[in-house]
C-alpha cells in the first residue's frame, strides 16, 4: 500500500510529465543538415521561423527528460516508504 508521500510524489511526477506534454522543446532542422534549438513553447502555439516554417518537437530531448522525471520520482517514491510497513 502507498502511504500519503508515495501518492504525493507520484501525483508530481504526473503533472510534471503532463507539462512536459505541453509545453515541449522545439528544433528546426535545415536542409543543410543544421539543426537549431527553438527552445520551448506551447504544443498548440509552435514557435515558427521568420520565414514562416514551422518547427519540430524534440521527440529526443523529450524522451531523456521523461526518464530523468521516472528515476527521480522512483527514487524518492522508495525513499518515502513508511519505516513500519514490512
């Protein structure tokens, strides 16, 4: 059973995931072969070049981020645990 600290941790771990969602890193890539980090912006708002090109959702950067949140909220969801409970 998880006491009232595991559920908080993994409520955090949630709407920080689901903000992620949202709000996620963007690049544009040139024909060159150049990419460009666009930083961050609303997934609904895309950031757009000056040209009028849209950009990309960094799938990568995204993925490392959603497993660096998955091990930090692991970590502390098994540090959290009640001492008593067997």
């Amino acid at each position: 059973m998880i006491n009232q600290n595991q559920r908080l941790i993994l409520i955090v771990a949630g709407v920080i995931i689901v903000s992620m969602l949202l709000y996620p890193p963007f690049y544009f890539s040139s024909g060159y072969g150049i990419i460009q980090n666009k930083g961050y912006a609303w997934i609904f708002n895309p950031p757009t070049l000056s040209t009028g090109v849209k950009t990309n959702v960094n799938i990568s950067m995204l993925v490392v981020q959603f497993f660096v949140v998955i091990i930090v909220a692991g970590i502390a969801f098994f540090l959290a645990k009640d001492k008593n409970t067997k």
